[in-house]
C-alpha cells in the first residue's frame, strides 16, 4: 500500500523499538521518513538519521527544518521519544521528576512548536503522541513515568482542540507492556529475567506482550487519512489491558 507517497514524516525516538518500526511502516508506504534521535544509528535504507535530543530546543528546531529542507515539507509528526523512571513518590528526586518530564512531555511540546507551522501547510496533517495505558490504570511504582504520560494525554487532547480547524489532527496511542529493547532493559534488572519475562506475558489477557510492529500500525492508521475523522482520541494497543 502506497497510502503515504509524497508525504513526509518526522519520527522521534525512530532508531529504537516502536519509534524504529513506525518509521519502517511509514516508509515501506511510501512516506519520507526522518528518524530524530539522541543517537540516529543503524536505520535501515531509505530511513533519514537526524540527531537531536527533544530536550534542547535549538536541536529540535535546527533537525525539523533540516528535515524540511531536505524533503520539501513536513505532513506527520510521531512523537514517540520517551524514558521510565521506577519508584513510588517517595523515591525519585526532583531532578528526576524534571528530567522525565522534560523528555516525555516538554519534548513533546518542543517538537510540535517547530512542526505545527510546517504542518500547516500539509493537506494530510497528523500528530501521533505515544502515551500508554499508565496514564489511567494506576500502575504501583510508576508515579513519574504515569504523571508523565498522564500530561501527554491531556496535551493531545489540548492540542487537538487548538488545531483541528487548522487542519492539524492530533492523537495519540497508549500501548501496554509493548516487546521493545526498553522492555528488554528493565527485565534484564529481575533477579531472574527469563522469569520476569514470563510473569510479565502471564499478566496480559492474551497471554503475549505487544509487538512493536502492532504499536506502529495503530500509529501509522492515525497518522493516515484512514482515521481522518479521528482527532483528540486515544487508541489502547494493550491486548485489553486497560479494561481489567
Ligand atoms: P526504546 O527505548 O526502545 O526507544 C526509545 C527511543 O527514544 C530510543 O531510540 C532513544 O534513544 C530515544 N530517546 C530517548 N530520549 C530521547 C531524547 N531526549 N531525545 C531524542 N530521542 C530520545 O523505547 P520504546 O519502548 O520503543 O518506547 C517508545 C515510546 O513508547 C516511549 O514514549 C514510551 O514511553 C512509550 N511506551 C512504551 C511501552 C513499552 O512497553 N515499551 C509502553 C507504553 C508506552
């Protein structure tokens, strides 16, 4: 399917597990693609690297109109770049309360700013955020990580309302325990990995955890005219997580 020829899409956190097989989804119909990343590396062809980090503004200024330049536009944005934090509220540090929410939402925030004017040209303009299933389900030792992604969802709904009549769509994703190197991180700190793996598929409904590529479907269908009336929703990909 060729759905996204001649458009053009930004990626953030695209070198890695659901950033990564969003770009490749997008790519393989027909979009321009442009994976921003701390560390752009081991794209696979015909997938653009842009260094920037989402918590330095002028880096994400200069990626998104090196993208621009490049490609002659701007239609999608993802904006996936995101990092945990473990811990009840007795435990992280204001500096690590700072630093999560300045990646997972103020990044956010900085890569719409320097987007939205570039989107306003677009015929087809769609933001996707990553939020998750956290942000309502009340997960223990998750308070950053849950308030973080609590603010993602009531910034797609805020910025959805701001540009719906300009015709920017805005909506996001809330995936479960999705299988990506995060995931594969956090179980490699279990006393018993392999363990910790099969506990964690026991807890879901289905048994599985998600597939980054599932992720990356529902993203890409929010990002496509295929859900054109779609705008300030969010779409659960948790293997029916967050109705238990
Ligand atoms: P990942 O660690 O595999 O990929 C994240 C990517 O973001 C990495 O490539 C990393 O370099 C990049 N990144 C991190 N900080 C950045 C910064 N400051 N600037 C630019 N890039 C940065 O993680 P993932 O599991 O693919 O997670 C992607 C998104 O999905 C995150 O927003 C995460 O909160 C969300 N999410 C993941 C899960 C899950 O179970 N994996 C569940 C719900 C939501």
């Amino acid at each position: 399917m060729n759905d996204f020829e001649g458009r053009v899409a930004i990626v953030t956190g695209g070198a890695s597990g659901i950033g990564l097989a969003t770009a490749r989804l997008l790519s393989s119909r027909g979009a321009r693609v442009a994976a921003l990343d701390l560390k752009p590396e081991g794209l696979p062809d015909g997938i653009l690297g842009v260094q920037a980090d989402v918590t330095d503004d002028l880096q994400v200024k200069s990626a998104v109109e090196a993208v621009v330049d490049r490609f002659g536009g701007l239609d999608v944005v993802v904006n996936n770049a995101g990092i945990g934090a473990i811990g009840d509220v007795t435990v992280n540090s204001d500096d690590e309360w700072l630093r999560v929410l300045d990646v997972n939402v103020v990044g956010m925030v900085r890569v719409a700013r320097h987007a939205v004017p570039h989107l306003r040209r677009s015929t087809a303009a769609s933001i996707v955020n990553t939020c998750s299933i956290v942000a309502w389900a009340g997960v223990q030792q998750r308070v950053l990580y849950s308030a973080s992604k609590g603010a993602v969802y009531a910034l797609t709904l805020a910025m959805a309302a701001d540009h719906v009549r300009e015709g920017i769509r805005v909506n996001c994703v809330a995936p479960g325990s999705a299988d990506t190197p995060w995931i594969g991180r956090s179980l490699e700190q279990a006393p018993d990995p392999a363990a910790a793996r099969a506990a964690l598929e026991a807890f879901q409904p289905t048994g599985r955890l998600v597939t980054a590529d599932e992720v990356a479907s529902a993203i890409t269908y929010l990002a496509s005219p295929l859900s054109s009336a779609s705008v300030g929703t969010v779409l659960a990909v948790d293997n029916g997580m967050h109705g238990l």
